[in-house]
C-alpha cells in the first residue's frame, strides 16, 4: 500500500463516521496544486547532476499552507502528496491557522559537500520561488534539512521578493529563528505522552519508554521524559540499539553521540537491535524515526501498552488494526508530532510582527495548545466510540470541511 493510499484510509475511516458525501470527500483530498521541477546542480568536481524536487499544495481553506522540506534519496510524488494531505489534517487539529503542503528533493544529502547542499537548495527556490511565500505557503525543516537550508531558503526567496523572514520557518535563531523550535516535536511527544499515561491513571513517573529513533524528534523527547522522571531504557540511531532496564542517563547518551557520531558502543547499556526495540518490556514505545516501521509481521510482538507516533506514518493500517484489538492505544502522528508546526507558526507570527517571543512563552504557549488539542480528541474519541487516530481526523477534517464551506466553492 502506497503512502498516500494509507492517508487516503485513514481520512475514509473517519469520513465514514461523518457521513461525509463523496462530492466533499474529493474536494477535501484533491490537492491544490502539484508542483515537480527539474534540480539541477554543479557538483563540486565539476560534474552536472540532476535531480526532480517536489512541492505539493494540498489545501488552504484555513490559511497559508505550510509543511516541511525534505532531503532523501527515497523522496516521490507519492510520498509528498501523502505528507501534505497529512499536514492539512495535522495543523486543522492544533488549531492554527495553516492549510497543508509538502516539499522534498529525491538527493542524498549525506553524499553532498555544504557547498554543493546550499546550490541545491538555492536551485530549488529559483523553481517554486513564485508559489511560496509568507502568504502562500510556507516551508520548514524535515528529514535531511535543518535551519542551514531554511536560512538559505530565507535569503534565496529575499533575492526575488526582497527581505521576508515570514517567508520560511525553523530558521537559525540568528536569522529570526524562533527560541524553542528545535526541541519543540520532541517536546510535545513528551508532553502528549505524560497527558495520555495519566488520562489512562499511569505515572509518568517510572514510567519504561522505548524509543526507536535519536535524531533531533527522538532525543529531545527522550530528554524531556528522562527530565520528567520516565525510564528511557531503550533507544535506536542509524548505528543500531542499546538497552538498559533500569533506565538510560539521557544526557550522557546525548553527549556520546555528539562526541562518536552515534550511541554505537556506548559503555552504560547492552546493545540491542531495532526489532528486539519495538518488542521491549516498556510501558510507551515511540517511534521518532521512518514511516512504515510497524507492521503487520511485527505488531503481535510489541508489548507497551501505549504507541505515540512521533515518526509520520509510522504504523501501517494493519498493525493499526491489530492495535486496536490488542487494546493497544495508540496516540497518532497527526497529533503527537504537531509541536514542531505549532512552533513554526508562532516563528511565522513572531516573524510577521518583528517582535520576539522568549522560550519560557514558547514553551508555554505551546504545552497549552498541545494539551487542549488531547483533550478535544478524547472528547470525540469517547464520545464517538472510535480510535483516537479516527477522532484526530474527525476533528481535522470537520474543521477544514466548515472552512472550505464557509469560505465558498
């Protein structure tokens, strides 16, 4: 199943629980506007290389539209319209004033030079310059691309539409950059996991976590959970996992990395392997890392009691279903890594009024609307006797569906 069939089932699933007719349900999933232009790049020995980059507009009932851009080999129209369509959903249910859009390039940036990354970057605003913008659409950082790009996007699009920081988000904090927007989707998935443990009469406190995944979402979460009083007793990076039952000292993991590149041999743990991850004895696994990493062939082996998908679609239909009869719950994508959009929109904001916010109102700001948002959902949830993944979209859908038709055909 393709990624954006499985968008496409999730949205029908809670359509069907709506009573939504089919006329709406193809305006609602029909994107705006698909964009795939031609990237091409000097390499630094000379050599002419080139690459398609991508950018989908799914929908702007609600505002500007706004999602990540990302670097990956893997990159297709497929996976961008299912991100996209994603973020529609995703910034509906936080309640920010945003449609959904999405962007990537089908490059390696591992195999490129910083010189030869910036030309990329740079090539691909000369092609989509025209349809982006602080009005338009919005982009930010995703897999492969962090402020270094965002700050090259920002100057770039300034050569064409003069200064604009509003223009892109997750910048450096140097460049208009917002306090906080590093940390702030690790931040959220451990203030949504705390929430949904005690929703469900569980300490945090003690509480066994398993995290699949120590990128930038991964140990931030694991941070602020390790900071809260949870066990992070186990955690996986490109290198591989370790494992330690009586819990990880998060802070000394971190520093290993940055010093080694990767947690591979870290002294303190039993090293382990990704698929002995996802089976661990703990109370919450999270995976932060690629989509499609629970499956069918591995959803029977998963022992927590609770899922929150700080990863985008990392739960195949079919392990979804077989959750939901394990009375696994599982807290979804759509809501649990919405912190790092949430804070690009107060960057925008910030950005559009020329004042800056400081961290402790970032934070704030960002726990308040991450909590309500959970409690919305459950509401619905309980109320409709669904998922909270089928009552994340009821939310989403309903509130772009009221914007789409207010606003007028």
């Amino acid at each position: 199943m393709s990624s954006y069939e499985t968008a496409t089932r999730y949205f029908e699933q809670a359509a069907n629980v709506m009573g939504i007719s089919p006329n709406m349900r193809k305006l609602l999933k029909t994107p705006q506007r698909e964009v795939k232009v031609q990237v091409a790049l000097e390499m630094d020995d000379g050599q002419i290389a080139t690459y398609i980059g991508y950018r989908i507009q799914h929908d702007s009932a609600r505002g500007p539209m706004k999602g990540g851009l990302r670097f990956h080999p893997e990159v297709d129209a497929d996976e961008v319209l299912a991100l996209a369509t994603l973020m529609t959903w995703k910034t509906a249910i936080v309640n920010i004033p945003y449609g959904g859009a999405k962007g990537g390039i089908a490059i390696n940036p591992r195999h490129l030079s910083p010189g030869e990354r910036e030309r990329v970057t740079r090539k691909f605003v000369d092609e989509i310059h025209d349809v982006i913008g602080p009005d338009k659409d919005i982009p930010a950082p995703d897999m492969g691309t962090g402020p270094q790009e965002m700050a090259w996007i920002m100057n770039q699009y300034g050569k064409y539409h003069g200064y604009n920081p509003a223009c892109v988000t997750g910048k450096p904090v140097e460049l208009h950059g917002a306090d906080g927007r590093n940390e702030a989707t690790g931040r959220g998935v451990a203030i949504l996991t705390r929430n949904l443990l005690e929703h469900h009469e569980h300490q945090l406190k003690g509480a066994r976590i398993a995290i699949q995944g120590f990128g930038n979402v991964g140990s931030f979460a694991a941070s602020f959970l390790h900071d809260m009083g949870a066990l992070v007793i186990a955690i996986s990076d490109v290198s591989g996992a370790i494992h330690n039952p009586k819990g990880l000292n998060i802070p000394a993991v971190i520093r290993y990395q940055a010093e080694h590149g990767s947690i591979e041999d870290y002294p303190a743990a039993d090293e382990s392997d990704n698929a002995a991850l996802l089976a661990s004895e703990a109370d919450v696994l999270i995976p932060a890392a690629i989509g499609g990493v629970l499956t069918a062939d591995n959803a029977n082996d998963v022992r927590a009691k609770f899922v929150v998908e700080a990863a985008n679609a990392p739960t195949t239909p079919e392990a979804d279903a077989i959750f939901e009869k394990r009375n696994i719950i599982v807290l979804p994508d759509v809501l649990a890594n919405a912190g790092g959009v949430t804070v690009s929109y107060f960057e925008w904001v910030q950005n559009r009024q020329h004042f800056r916010w400081d961290l402790q109102r970032v934070r704030d700001e960002l726990d308040r609307i991450m909590i309500e948002s959970f409690d919305h959902i459950r509401l619905i949830a309980a109320e409709k006797h669904v998922s909270l993944r089928v009552a994340a979209y009821i939310l989403g859908i309903g509130r772009v569906g009221r914007a789409t038709v207010l606003g007028g055909i």
